[in-house]
C-alpha cells in the first residue's frame, strides 16, 4: 500500500532520527513532540520505544498531529512541505513501515547550539550567541548547550548503513562533532554518504581543518546557506554576518570544488520580504548563483516577523516587487518549481 499520499502520513519515524541542541529526540525539527532524550536513554532504545512506535502507527492511519502545523500551514500555501518532500524522497523505502525496528538511514543530529551569529530571528536554543540577552529566549542556565554528554559514539553504530546526515545548528563549521564523524565517514570510505548543511557560511576553516578540502572527497554534498539580504540589510538582519565575506567564501569554493551544489536558503519574514528579489537577483548576475538554487523558508515564530504580520499597504507593495521578480524568472528561464516557490510565497501572503 502507497501511504506517501495520505493526507497526514510522513515517512520521518521510520527512517530519520532527529536530535536536538537539548538531546531531546523529536519527530523532526519542526515537531517538538517528546520521544525520548539521548542523555538519559540509548538511541536503540528510543528508537525502538514506546513513544517512536505510537507515533509511527499514528502516521499509518493518517491520523494528523497538531504539533506538524508547521508542515500543513505550507501546504496550505501550494509549497511543498518537509513531510511531502520526505514522503517524495524516501518513497523507495515504504516497505521499512512494517519493520519499526529498522535502523535509521538519515541522521538529523544538532550537536549543540554553538554559534557565531545572533540572527533577529533566532534564540538561545539555536545559538550561543543569543545567551546575554537573558530573556526568555534563554532555553538554559549554560550558554553552550550540548546533545551528546558521554554516548556521541553511539552513532558511530549506524553509520555504515546511513544514506543521508543533515548538519545544522547552532553552526555546524564550527562544532567538533561535525568533523569527528565526517572523519569516521572518510576512515570507513563511506564517500558516497549524502551530506547536506544548513550553514552561515562564515566560516570555511575550523581549527587546521578546511571544510572545502574535506568537501573535495566526497561525492553528495548540499550547501544550504543562510543568507537574508544583501548589503547591511543581511548584516542587520543576521548580526555577526558580513556581505563581503560571504561573496569571498562563495568564490572560493567556486575555484577548490566547484562541483558540490551550492544554495541560499533565506529565511522569509517582514524583515526582508522587500529585499528577496534583489538578493537573488545580485547573486544570479554576478554568477555566485545558479538561479534555480534557491529555496525559501517561511518563517512562522516570532509571529511578529511572520508575513501574516504585514500591514496592508505593505504586502501589496510586496505582492508587486514579487510579481516583479516572477517575470524576471521567466525571462532567466528558471525552472518551475523557483517559480513555483516565489508564487507561494504570494499565496503565503
């Protein structure tokens, strides 16, 4: 039976194992419903629990979950979400929904919340930097907040039959971790294992290691970088960033591996809904971008950055510059779903 098309079935719970800063284990990281905590219990016996089997026969019987609003507010708007992007990808493997032990195949591991950034949309949570505020971002009493405590080498026990790790953050360049199991990849020659990031893009060394080198020897690599706008507009939005170095690092990679795909995933809110157009246009003329490498997130908390917040005079001012864009797009022939994905964006409004 084809569950991938169910209207509230997602094939995550039987493939992916997703991690937080926290060591809390959730469905994903847009559903922080409980499953089990790293700190305290084996990843085996999380994942083969009593809390991972509900929510697995759960999603067998299409049955929704309030905690995935995420995923249908976007599919509301046409987008595709990560449940039916998950559910297009992994649709080779429906077969593990009979076999709830089967062992995970994409890691989703946030090492921690180390970061270099303090993003106007982000909190502690996500990033260290955001600490000082002392406010009710502060998801700790620790500035540094860690998954892993004295098991991180009990993933070291799936790796050989992993097909995909997404890294994100914090920052994933900077954190040790990150480079421990792209070292344990290399050391078994699992050069085929796809890597994909969610990155500043800031930083290309760590410590004597150049993350381009090390980009070189494998075969899968997906660059997603998080950039919001061009100029001093990005820089506000995102403090710690800097356009300048953002351009050198993109060309750089463009002369040591320019083969690896290379994205910007901006994160969409009333900060710099005005702007988008410009960015992905300045990156496509100055031949930094494919135009079809871009993807956009629609941000939903704080709800006073959401789009949903604009007034009036304003989305229709955006409603314009988007149209504007759109027929640019046609003119650059870019594909469909680039189109698609500004279209959304409209119908998000």
């Amino acid at each position: 039976m084809d569950f991938t098309s169910n209207k509230h079935f997602c094939i995550l719970p039987w493939i992916h194992l997703h991690v937080s800063q926290s060591g809390k284990v959730h469905p994903c990281c847009n559903n922080n419903r409980y499953l089990g905590d790293v700190k305290t219990n084996s990843i085996k016996e999380i994942w083969d629990g009593e809390q991972f089997n509900d929510l697995r026969e759960q999603f067998k019987n299409n049955t929704p979950d309030k905690r995935c609003s995420h995923c249908y507010n976007i599919e509301k708007s046409g987008k595709e979400s990560l449940r039916q992007i998950s559910n297009r990808k992994y649709k080779k493997d429906i077969d593990r929904i009979q076999n709830n032990n089967a062992e995970p195949i994409y890691l989703d591991i946030r090492f921690s919340n180390i970061c270099n950034f303090k993003c106007k949309t982000c909190w502690h949570g996500n990033s260290s930097a955001w600490f000082n505020e002392g406010s009710k971002r502060n998801a700790s009493d620790e500035r540094i907040i860690k998954a892993f405590t004295n098991n991180f080498d009990e993933l070291f026990e799936y790796i050989d039959n992993v097909e995909e790790i997404y890294f994100a953050g914090g920052e994933p360049l900077i954190m040790e971790e990150h480079y421990l199991i792209l070292e344990e990849l290399e050391k078994r020659n699992l050069v085929n294992t796809k890597l994909r990031y969610n990155t500043n893009f800031s930083i290309l060394n760590f410590k004597e290691k150049s993350i381009l080198e090390i980009w070189k020897k494998f075969k899968h690599v997906h660059v997603s970088a998080s950039i919001d706008g061009t100029f001093s507009l990005g820089e506000e939005i995102r403090e710690g960033f800097n356009w300048n170095q953002f351009l050198a690092n993109r060309k750089k990679m463009l002369q040591i591996c320019p083969e690896i795909y290379f994205e910007i995933t901006p994160t969409v809110s009333t900060l710099n809904i005005l702007n988008l157009p410009e960015l992905h246009q300045y990156l496509v003329k100055n031949k930094l971008l494919d135009v079809n490498n871009i993807y956009l997130n629609f941000l939903e908390r704080p709800l006073i950055y959401n789009l949903k917040s604009l007034p009036i005079d304003t989305k229709e001012e955006a409603v314009n510059i988007i149209k504007a864009h759109i027929n640019w797009l046609n003119k650059k022939n870019a594909n469909n779903l680039i189109i698609n994905e500004f279209k959304h964006t409209l119908n998000y409004l």
